[in-house]
C-alpha cells in the first residue's frame, strides 16, 4: 500500500513534510485534514492519531504522529541525499540541536503571531488587543534574531552550505507570519537572502504550491459557531 500522509497544508509542520516528500521523488497519497472545518477533531482521524494533531503518517499498518519524529522517518526509510540529515556527527547533531530549540521558540512565536495578528479577528471573529499584538511581535523578533545569529550567522544555510530538515522546518515556520502579513525580513537582511537560497533550493513552484494555503490564510471565512466554540479551547491551549 502507498504511504499516506494526513495533512493540512495551512499547518507549517504539514508543510515541511509535503515538501520534504515531493522534493524527494516518496511516493504518498496525502489524506487532507481540514482544520478550520475541524475534521482533526473527529473519531476517524483519532483512529490514525489520537492525539488528534496532523501532520500524520499511515505506512501500511504502522502510524506515526509529530512531524520530526515522521520526517526523520521517511529520511531513514528513503534514500534522500546526505545534505538533508548528514551522516557525519557534528553537522546532524547542528540539525537535532535547531528541530530541538525550534518547538518552543520560533514555532511558538510564529503560530502566535499568525493568530494574534489574522486568526483571531478574521477565523473567530475575536478581538486581539493592540498590547497583545505588540507583545507578540516583539517575541517573533527576538526570536528570528536567534535564528539569524546564532543558527544562520554567516552561511549559506543553517548547518553549512547546503539545505538540510533544519532549514525546510525553518522556513515554513516563518510563512506563517508572512502569511499574516508580518514583516518578517525587516531588519534581518542574512534571513532575507536566506529565504531565498531556501526558495531556490526546494524549487520556486513547489515551494509556491505548499504555501498558496497559508498566504490566504487572511481571506479565511469566518468559523460557525459550532466549530469555533469545538476549537477555542484547542487553539488557546496551542498558543500559550
């Protein structure tokens, strides 16, 4: 049986693995699971992961939820080049060290940011005071500067001269407050011609076709009030 992928493309770790899979030549069929329609919260995707998160992976009879856990997955199972997870011992572990720091900081920062600033009063029709919004913001920055001198500094890409997971996580974090409209790249020029070595690098119509959803995040209709009152929660407990 093909290997199937349970994915939202509006969800940046979904991103990461649909671009990861048709980068490489892995055959899948993608099952999508609509978030904003709630599907994630129903009982057949429970049968595939009760955790009721995607992305999530089905291969054969075996599943597997988180998205490095999956990515790392298909890196073993399928003979990608080196340069996304290296064989050699210090340019992996630079690879672990970002996926490993990314979960709470700029992940956070970027799924806050995406719902303070367009998913809040455009989705659930809820209010986001302006201090709140600012406080964000200032986070996302602090943030990216990380990314930018710490991880980035001065190469081609995060681990050295060529993509690898690291940056492919990387960058479809940040679409999502590029999607709600954040400038991003303002005083982070390394970051700015970085995102364009990475465009380069996974190929401009793929990467155009994995983000079309999230760079319309901000047209999104308006949630009924069943499932805004099914998500609220969720989405509170997520962006904390």
């Amino acid at each position: 049986m093909v290997l199937e992928l349970y994915l939202d493309l509006l969800s940046q770790p979904c991103r990461a693995i649909y671009i990861f899979a048709k980068k490489n030549g892995i055959p899948f069929q993608m099952q999508t699971v609509d978030l904003r329609k709630g599907e994630h919260l129903s009982d057949a995707f429970a049968q595939v992961n009760p955790m009721m998160k995607v992305p999530a992976m089905k291969d054969n009879d075996f599943t597997l939820g988180e998205s490095v856990a999956i990515l790392l997955y298909l890196t073993h199972k399928y003979k990608v080049p080196d340069h996304w997870y290296p064989q050699d011992l210090q340019a992996r572990a630079r690879v672990d060290e970002y996926l490993a720091w990314q979960h709470t900081a700029l992940r956070r920062s970027c799924l806050r940011a995406l719902w303070h600033k367009v998913m809040f009063p455009v989705f659930l029709g809820e209010r986001v005071p302006p201090e709140t919004l600012a406080a964000t913001l200032a986070e996302l920055d602090v943030n990216l500067r990380v990314l930018e001198d710490k991880f980035l500094q001065d190469k081609a890409f995060l681990v050295g001269p060529h993509i690898s997971l690291a940056d492919l996580v990387a960058i479809t974090e940040l679409m999502h407050p590029i999607g709600g409209g954040c400038p991003v790249f303002e005083g982070h020029p390394k970051l700015a011609a970085w995102y364009h070595r990475v465009e380069a690098a996974v190929g401009k119509e793929l990467f155009r076709e994995a983000n079309e959803v999230i760079l319309k995040a901000k047209d999104s209709p308006p949630a009924n009030p069943i499932i805004k009152q099914k998500l609220m929660s969720r989405v509170l407990t997520m962006i904390q």
